[in-house]
C-alpha cells in the first residue's frame, strides 16, 4: 500500500499513515474516522474510476 501511494504522489508522511491503515483494517482492526470527507459510495466509485482509466 506505501508504495502504491507513493507512485501516485503521496507524501511520505501520508504514504505511511495510509499503510498502517491498511494494514489494521487487513488484519481485523477496527477504525474510527474522527473527520468524515464525503466518503460515501459515489466517492469510492470515482477513485476506482480514476484508477482503473491509468
């Protein structure tokens, strides 16, 4: 997930902070998003979108 994140102009810094994430969710942990951004479902489907267009 760092390097994907990277090769797509993450900062370092985030870079790191997504692949925890990742990495707690893959291995059953739970997050709690303190700041939600509009992460629902059409956003989701546009980044898959946008990804899968590259």
């Amino acid at each position: 997930m760092h390097l994907l994140a990277v090769e797509n102009g993450w900062p370092q810094k985030h870079a790191k902070k997504l692949s925890d994430l990742a990495a707690k969710i893959g291995s059953g942990g739970r997050v709690q998003i303190k700041h939600p951004r509009g992460w629902g479902e059409p956003t989701v489907a546009r980044i898959i979108a946008e990804l899968q267009s590259k």
